[in-house]
C-alpha cells in the first residue's frame, strides 16, 4: 500500500509540474522589443545628419538602438517607384511605426 501512495503522490507531483512548466517558461519571457520603421526615398549617406539627430531624439526619451528598440530601415534610393514595396516589407512587422 505503501508503494502505491508513493506512487500516486509521485505521479501527481509529476503531473502539477509538467502543467506549471509552461506557464512558467512564458513568464519567463522579455516583453517584446519595440521596433520602428524609417523609409526614406534617399540614400543612407545623405540622410547621416537627419538620422543623428533622429537618434538623439531616441535618447533622449530613453531609446536606444539595440539595448531597447529596434529599427528597420529602407532606403528607395532616389528611385520612388521602389516606396511602396519597401513600405509594404516595413508594414509586415506587428509593431512597428513608420517615420518620412
């Protein structure tokens, strides 16, 4: 009889821990980081200034790249017929803000 209540609380306790486990790997979880979208009909090395002080502003309220946001960039190149596809690829991410 012995054996059998051992057996059985060894069961249940096996049982409650692989219900908790998921429960605690979510919460385990970081939240997820925000992540912001820069579209820009130029190229990269034309925009350095705007993109400094974009960057500033950021740190000022706290954001930095790569610590606790994410930014995605597109850059069309000179070539606006390329806005709306790389649009579209920067909309895909659930959440993200677009900036001009």
């Amino acid at each position: 009889m012995a054996s059998y209540i051992g057996r059985r609380k060894f069961l249940a306790t096996l049982g409650g821990a692989a219900a908790a486990w998921p429960l605690a790997v979510r919460a385990e979880q970081p939240p997820a980081m925000p992540v912001v979208g820069v579209l820009s009909a130029e190229w990269p090395n034309l925009s350095s200034d705007r993109l400094r002080a974009f960057h500033d502003g950021l740190r000022e309220t706290g954001y930095v790249e790569g610590r606790n946001l994410a930014i995605e960039y597109r850059w069309a190149e000179g070539r606006n017929d390329r806005l709306p596809a790389l649009a579209a690829e920067l909309a895909v991410e659930p959440q993200l803000v677009v900036l001009g």
